[in-house]
C-alpha cells in the first residue's frame, strides 16, 4: 500500500482534543496514532458525493495527502464518482478508527490536484496497478471477469517493458475543508465533539453536544 503523506504541523497529541486550536494539527496526530492502531488501511475512509440530480453517493476511497490544503484521493475522472464531481465539485468524509474509538468528518468544495501531483502519484504505484487503471473502464458494465482480464493483458501487450503513463482521465481530487469535526468515543454514549470551521485565514473551534 502506497504511504500516506500528510503534510503541515508537527502531530501533537493533546489531553483535550476538544481544545486544540488547529486541525491540521490535530489530524496529523491522529492519523500517526491510527497508523499505529489499526492493523488494515487506516487512511480508508467513506466518500460522499452528489450527482447533478442532488442525490447523494458514499463510497470508500483512500486518503492519499493531507496538508493545509485538504483532503487528497486519487480516480478515474470518468468514474460516478468523477461525473459526480464534475456536476457538483463539493464532497465530504469519514474516517472512522475503531481501535481508537475516534472519527473524522470533513466537508467542502473539491479541486483537481495539478498534473504535477498526479503524476508523481501515479508514477508511485505497483506497475500492475498503473496498468490496471488504463485497462479499467470504471463504473461501465463489463461482461464478466475474463473480460477484465482480456483488458488487462492487451494494455500490458501494448505498453511492454516501456513506461506506464498516467492517462488523461485519471487524476486526483483535493477536498478543500470548509469544516472538519473530530470525535471520540465516551461511555453512555457521552462522546467528545469538536468542530472547526474556517474563520478567514484560520479556523474557529467549537465543542459540540454529543
């Protein structure tokens, strides 16, 4: 599995989440304890989207980066999810640690990461995965496995022992936060909150009612 990078901030783990100032920060402190806690895909989290029609769409993506910027994952632009976002540029997440007893929504407009991005990103993946993703046409139907496969083998036909370039149509998204809310598991169900919304150039931290 290809690393999470998280950029910004030093991760600080605070006694009292709930008063922290900055959620990057905060992020970042989190995601370093749920590497070390969860035993498969800590960065998987559920994405939400919504076609042009408004109804919405969830799914399960992997976080890619994380800086001040925002939320980064990476898809096929001909994919729903890449349609959808196409109509409608605004999506939101979750992750949720079980073993940590913790979660993390996030909400706001998407952007498409730069070329430059996207490349390095894709450059990173297992060869057999960069072939994948020209071979697939996602979200189509498909006749059956064999047709998968039948794919697969003539991309690999045609690219050989050569380089597997990124195909225009596969590119990364960045989830640009306009809130970000942090939750903790508490007996009877008397959770920890807190929310963050942006305040010009920094955020606003709110403790919630659980």
């Amino acid at each position: 599995m290809n690393e999470l990078t998280i950029g910004g901030p030093a991760a600080v783990i605070l006694e009292d989440f709930t008063r922290a100032e900055n959620p990057v920060t905060l992020f970042a402190a989190w995601m370093k304890e749920a590497e070390a806690a969860e035993p498969n895909d800590p960065n998987a989290m559920a994405l939400a989207t919504a076609g042009s029609d408004g109804l919405p769409d969830v799914r399960v993506v992997l976080l890619k980066a994380f800086d001040e910027r925002g939320f980064v994952f990476y898809t096929n632009t001909q994919s729903t999810k890449g349609e959808e976002l196409a109509a409608n540029p605004q999506a939101a997440l979750v992750l949720h640690w079980k073993s940590l007893g913790r979660q993390i929504r996030a909400r706001g407009p998407v952007e498409r990461v730069t070329d430059a991005e996207a490349d390095a990103y894709f450059a990173s993946r297992h060869r057999e995965s960069r072939i994948g993703a020209i071979a697939s046409q996602q979200s189509r139907p498909v006749a059956d496995r064999t047709a998968l496969m039948d794919a697969v083998a003539a991309v690999t036909e045609r690219v050989g022992h050569g380089a597997v370039p990124r195909p225009p149509h596969w590119t990364g998204f960045r989830i640009l936060p306009s809130s970000i809310e942090f939750w903790r598991n508490g007996e009877f169900r008397l959770h920890d909150r807190v929310r963050f919304v942006r305040d010009g150039a920094g955020w606003r931290g709110t403790r919630l009612y659980p």
